[in-house]
C-alpha cells in the first residue's frame, strides 16, 4: 500500500471497554447544556479578562454581603465558579481526545482514499481483458461527470480585455 497512516484493529473487548466509558461520560455529564445557536448569541460571554472580574466579584461579594440585593444568590454564584473550575480540565482533556479522534478518523480515510486510487489506477491499466472490465466500470462511476452548464446564464457587461 502507498499510505498506511493508521493501522488500529479495535477487538470486541476493547470497543466495549469504550462504549462503556463513553456512556458513564454521559450519565455523568447529563446535566450539560445544549444551546441553540441563536441562544448562544444571546449570552453575554466571559473571557479572560472577565473571568478575572468575576473572581474579583465574588471576593467583593462575600465582604459586603449587606449591600447586595435580597434577590442575589452568593451560593449560587460559588457554585458556578467551582462548576467552571471542575468542568474545564475535564473538557480540556474531552476536547484533545476528540480532536485526536477527528485526526484518526481523517488519516484512515485518507489511507483507505490514496489506496483505493492507486488499485484503481493499476487496475486501470493491468486489468484489461482480465475479466475486471466491469468492476473497473463500476468503480469509475465516481469518477463519472455530466455535462456541465452553468446555473444562470452569463452575460458580460464589458467587452474582456485581450
């Protein structure tokens, strides 16, 4: 083979060792949200710098407890700021896992892509009248093309320069 980037062979055991880690990720993440995008626009966000701000809050907050509102939840809002402290080395990991996975999955589609075209290129040219014509046919249909006209019809408005 030309390519071999990837060369995993998952046994049974192993993909229900994964099945079953992935479904306790998921009872014990059941509680995350799922915004719409039009939700996520709405929020207002917190970067770094207001990050800090809240931390900074949450220190004023806890010295002056009698000047906030009736209506202001302080445990609440400790409660957020050790979720996010909780939630963010774990999505972190989530994260690089997953994107190792895309990358995975992206370098076997490429082997599997960059063989299947160097087969079909040698099958091309060796497999005449061995008796492959048709699956040669059949596997050219990806490459297959129909004629092609435009969507609208294009107009110059201005002669083109030679």
């Amino acid at each position: 083979m030309a390519q071999n980037l990837v060369d995993l062979d998952f046994t049974a055991d192993t993909l229900a060792a994964i099945d079953a880690a992935l479904a306790a990720l998921e009872t014990g993440l059941a509680g995350l949200l799922a915004l719409t995008p039009d939700q996520r626009q709405m929020l207002t966000k917190m970067g770094d710098k207001s990050e800090a701000f809240c931390r900074k809050a949450d220190a004023v907050f806890g010295e002056n407890l009698g000047i906030l509102p009736a209506n202001f939840d302080l445990p609440a809002y400790r409660r957020d700021l050790a979720t996010l402290d909780a939630l963010r080395p774990r999505l972190a990991r989530l994260s690089k896992l997953s994107q190792r996975g895309d990358d995975t999955q992206m370098a076997v589609g490429s082997d599997l892509m960059t063989n299947a075209l160097e087969g079909y290129a040698v099958l091309k040219v060796t497999g005449k009248g061995q008796g492959v014509d048709d699956l040669r046919k059949m596997l050219a249909t990806r490459f297959a093309r129909g004629a092609r006209t435009p969507s609208t019809p294009v107009t110059p408005t201005q002669p083109v320069p030679a």
